[in-house]
C-alpha cells in the first residue's frame, strides 16, 4: 500500500490483527513477570512460615492459630475488596496457603531434633 492511499479491508483487518497479537504478546509478558514475583514472593512467606513452625515446635505450640487465620482472612478480604479483586477468591488463595502452611507446622512438630524438615533440609537454627 503506498502512502496516502487507503488501505483495502483485508489489509485493515491484517493490521488489526498484527495490532492485537503484538498487544497479547505484550500482556502475557507481563502476566509472566507477574507469575515469577508471585513465586519468589510465596517462596519468601514459606522461609518465614518455616522458622514460624520451628519456633512453634520448639516451644510446643500448636500447629494451627484458628484465631489468627481468622484474622487474616478477614484482613486479606479487606484487601481484596480495596484492590477490587473478588474477596471470596482470595479467601480461597489465603486458605490454601494456610492448610499448606500448617501441614508444614505438623511435620516439623513431628520431626525429632537432628532430623531433616520438610523442605530436605537439616535443622534450622531461628535467630
């Protein structure tokens, strides 16, 4: 197509869809880059679950905290519904997170000392 002439149909319609699949290109770029924090982010919150549970163990504590996990949801829905993301979604995330969470607690508190804990690793010492 030479300039100043209009483009036929077919050449609209090619132009859009280049326009489009560059921008999908685009958006999952970005949903990726969103995936990889996501990640290194749940990984840091499970370091620090980790030394929550061996503390726990340590002083014979409960695995679970209902009265916590309770707040927590209720906090985290608040931020959902602020971030206007369906709040009984992240409800369902942050349960997940936190059955995982204590079924990590149960088996560090059910490790004897010298034993490795459920991440392969030899016991951790919490500063």
């Amino acid at each position: 197509m030479s300039e100043g002439t209009a483009p036929l149909a077919g050449d609209a319609t090619s132009v859009a869809d280049e326009e489009a699949r560059e921008r999908l290109i685009y958006l999952r770029g970005s949903i990726d880059n969103l995936d990889a924090a996501l990640v290194h982010l749940l990984a840091e919150r499970f370091k620090c679950t980790q030394q929550v549970g061996e503390l726990k163990a340590r002083h014979n504590l409960p695995p679970a905290d209902p009265a916590r996990e309770a707040t927590q949801i209720a906090r985290l829905r608040k931020l959902a519904e602020d971030a206007r993301l369906d709040p009984a979604f992240a409800e369902k995330f942050l349960n997940f997170i936190i059955g995982e969470v204590v079924r990590h607690h149960k088996a560090i508190a059910d490790q004897g000392p010298g034993r490795e804990d459920v991440t392969g690793r030899s016991d951790v010492t919490v500063g």
